[in-house]
C-alpha cells in the first residue's frame, strides 16, 4: 500500500510523462499550405491524458506541457516554443489542450468502455480544442469565424477523428490498469 506522498509522486510522474508524450506527438507536424494551422500529433497526447489518466490529472499534464513550451523548451508543433507561440494563430489550440484533456477525463469516467471513451475523446480532444482554437485563430487573423472553421478546423477532423478512435481503444484497455486518485 502506497503512502499519500507516494501517491502524489505517482500521480506527477504520470503528468509528467504524459505532457512528454504529448511533445513527442508535437514532432508529427505535416504544414498545410492553405492554413496557419499544421496538422500535428498533440491532440491525441490530450486525448490519451485526459481518458488514461482523469480529468484532474489530464488536464495537468497539458498544462505541464503548455509550461514547458512557455519557458523555452521546443516542444510545440514545429519545435516552436515561447509565450508568442500562445500569442499567435495556432495559440488557442494549445490553451485548450487543458479544458479539452479535462473535459475528456471527465466524459471518460473510470471504467471506461470503448464508446463512453470514443464520445469522450471526440468531445474534449475534438470539439473543445477546435472551438478555442478556431476562436483564436479568428481573432488573431482577423478572418472570421467561419473561415477559421474552414482553415482551422475542417481539414483536420477526419484525422482527429481516427485519433479518437485509436485513443478510445487504448483507454478502454488500459484504464482500468492506471490507478489515479
């Protein structure tokens, strides 16, 4: 039986590593040339984060992952990194990594089967984070709502739909092996 302290080490470690994973799926980054907005691996980093590890717990690890790329470390999309980042076009998407791996973990609940983690994924990983991006990227542009869906969101939702697909099928495996507070 783990002690509290040790519990809380097991639970910042395992924000930690999933914030690392979440740069590493930062490195898949394929530039559209129509859009200010490349396609990337990270959403399905908060995918992962918020079914594996729960809503609070998911969310810290994007927020470990958004800290580090404020501070320096290359670990945004593109090996971008600085608070302009969060400044710029792409920046809403990333701020919305954490309600997105929030909103994920908490539609995903502990015992997640395959379709309660797959609407999970699509909700928080999908919906959330396209929202605040394109909200973002609009404002930032200056191009209007509707076409920051059309550059920012549409070409991207067949792919972050397989990401939920492959993120639903990992947590419903895997979750239940994950003890997280």
């Amino acid at each position: 039986m783990r002690t509290v302290s040790q519990n809380r080490v097991y639970s910042m470690i395992l924000a930690a590593l999933m914030a690392g994973v979440t740069a590493a799926l930062a490195l898949v980054t394929v530039p559209l040339p129509f859009s200010p907005v490349p396609v990337t691996g990270q959403t399905f980093g908060v995918m992962l984060g918020g079914s594996l590890l729960g809503p609070r717990l998911g969310a810290i690890s994007q927020a470990i992952y958004i800290a580090l790329g404020v501070t320096g470390l290359p670990v945004f999309a593109g090996l971008m990194a600085g608070p302009g980042v969060l400044a710029g076009p792409t920046g809403g998407y990333l701020w919305a990594f954490v309600p997105g791996a929030l909103s994920v973990g908490w539609l995903t609940g502990r015992r997640p089967t395959f379709l309660r983690a797959l609407g999970a994924t699509f909700a928080g990983g999908v919906i959330v984070v396209y929202l605040i991006g394109v909200i973002q990227l609009a404002l930032v542009t200056g191009i209007g709502l509707k076409d920051a869906a059309i550059l920012g969101a549409l070409p991207f939702l067949p792919g972050d739909c397989l990401k939920a697909v492959a993120a639903a099928a990992v947590a419903a495996r895997l979750r239940p092996h994950i003890k997280v507070d």
